[in-house]
C-alpha cells in the first residue's frame, strides 16, 4: 500500500512539521528571508573631518544671508569683512599677542583644575571618609556660577592672573571632579572583591583597577572641563583685563566693531573645537579596548 504522507521536494519549501511549529499571528516575529539584507541599527562609520560639516553649512549659510543682503553689515559683518579684518589683525601683531595670552590663561586653568579635580575625586571616591569631606563642598560649588565669585575671588586675589586663572581652574575642576567620581564609584563591587582576593595592595589597586575603571568617566569630565576653560576664560578676560581675545572684543563693543567681535569669537570656536577633537583623539586611543557606538 503506498505511503499517503508526500515526500518534500527542494521546491516544495519548509517541512511541514517545521510548518505546523511555527508560530502564527499578530504576535509571530517576522520571519527572516534567505538572503534578505538586515537594516543597520547603529550609526555609519566615521567619515574623516565629518564634524567640519555642521561649520561648514553655518559658514555657507552666513555667507549667503550676507550676499543676499539679508544681514545688516552694521549689526553683523559678512565673512569676507571678518577675514580682511582678521588679516589685518594679524599683520599689526594685535590678533598673535592676544590669543597667546588667552591660551596661557586658559592652560594654566586646566592644568591646575584637571589636577584638582581628579585627586579629589580619587581620594572621595576610595575612601568613606574622603567622600564625606569632599563631595559635599564641591556639589555646593557646582551650583555656584563662577561668576558669582568673581566680586569675592577679587577680593581675595586682585585682578591679576592669579584671579583670572583659578576662576577658569574652578570651572574645570568641578567638571572632571563630578564625572570621575561618578564613573569612579560606578565600578562594579566584583572588580574590588577580585583584587582582595589577589590580594593587591593599594597602589597596585588604584593602577589596576581604578584608573582603568574611571577611565571614561575621566574623559567625559576632561571634554566638559576643556570647554569650562573656554567659557571661564571668557568671562574673565571681560572683567578688568587688559589683554587677551576677550579684552580685544570689549574693546570693539565699545567702537561698534563687530567684524573684530566675530573675529574674537571665531578664535574662541576655532580653539574649543580643536581642543575637544584633541581630547577625543586621545579618549580613542587610551580606550581603544572599548566597542561604542562612537566607532
């Protein structure tokens, strides 16, 4: 008697088990197709100078409303008059001498704030008692703007560049203090338990466990400190200063100069924007074990 159950062919599809076992309905996931292509969930793979595109379209769009004569040369100067003026600036020493002082100003800020910031938050990060002196102070200091403590800071310090450079410094320490911490603390319990276990002393701990732990942390805290520099540097140089790009500006203010204006604030952009993609290089490459969506 011949077999009712027919046999499958390569043509005739899946088996009819498999069939019957699949599930069905509104709830059933979406079958896959042999050969269909899945969508990219994450983002593309980094273009080279990628990031100069969003500058790019803001020049190209000033440059236009500026052709166009939708911008009035009086209120906000075209690129072409920011860059004669800019030449011009160049060529009379007025531009190299400013910005040279402001970068001092703005490194020596870092510099101390950076060291401030992450040896605080190591010692309230590692110890109980540490974190009860330190965290409470500088989450005070978070909610207080620099420029609040300008009058006082002046009091204090005068106005010279020890003034100048321990606003940006506060600024920045803040910034690293709170991300470091934050990533510090963030480690996961195991990692010390393990190193009790080997037992590790203390500085072979904070080196093989803390740092690579509150490594990221570290970066985010440098890139938001970078940029706390920047702003403080900003404020400082308009506040009896009597040199910098910040001086250089006020100064204009006072003449109605905005193409010298633009070209201070072009400066400022042009040295936060390098700065960060120098932090970002660097972030690559300490953390190149890690696999981030940022490629």
């Amino acid at each position: 008697m011949p077999d009712p159950t027919p046999t499958p062919t390569p043509d005739s599809g899946a088996h009819p088990r498999a069939e019957a076992a699949a599930p069905s309905g509104p709830e059933a996931p979406p079958v896959r197709r042999a050969g269909a292509r899945r969508g990219r969930l994450g983002p593309a793979r980094p273009v080279p100078f990628g990031r100069l595109l969003g500058p790019a379209l803001l020049v190209t769009a000033w440059w236009a409303a500026s052709a166009g004569g939708l911008l009035d040369p009086r209120i906000l100067s075209g690129p072409g008059t920011v860059a004669t003026t800019a030449f011009d600036l160049v060529a009379d020493g007025r531009l190299q001498g400013n910005v040279l002082i402001s970068l001092q100003r703005a490194g020596l800020g870092l510099l101390f704030g950076v060291a401030a910031g992450v040896t605080l938050a190591v010692v309230a990060g590692t110890s109980r008692t540490g974190e009860y002196l330190v965290d409470g102070p500088l989450q005070i200091k978070r909610a207080i703007p620099s420029l609040a403590m300008l009058p006082l800071l002046i009091l204090w310090l005068g106005i010279g560049e020890e003034m100048k450079v321990t606003v940006i410094a506060l600024g920045v320490a803040v910034s690293v203090y709170i991300n470091t911490h934050a990533s510090l603390t963030g480690i996961d319990h195991r990692h010390v338990e393990l190193a009790e276990v080997l037992r590790l002393g203390r500085w072979r701990f904070l080196r093989s466990v803390v740092v690579p732990g509150s490594l990221p942390g570290f970066f985010v805290g440098l890139r938001l400190g970078v940029t706390s520099s920047w702003l403080g540097l900003i404020v400082v140089e308009q506040i009896n200063a009597t040199s910098g790009i910040g001086y250089m500006m006020f100064q204009a203010q006072q003449y109605a100069q905005s193409d010298v204006i633009i070209v201070g604030l072009v400066a400022y952009g042009t040295f936060g924007f390098a700065s960060d993609a120098l932090v970002r290089a660097v972030e690559r490459r300490a953390l190149s074990w890690r696999r981030t969506l940022a490629g």
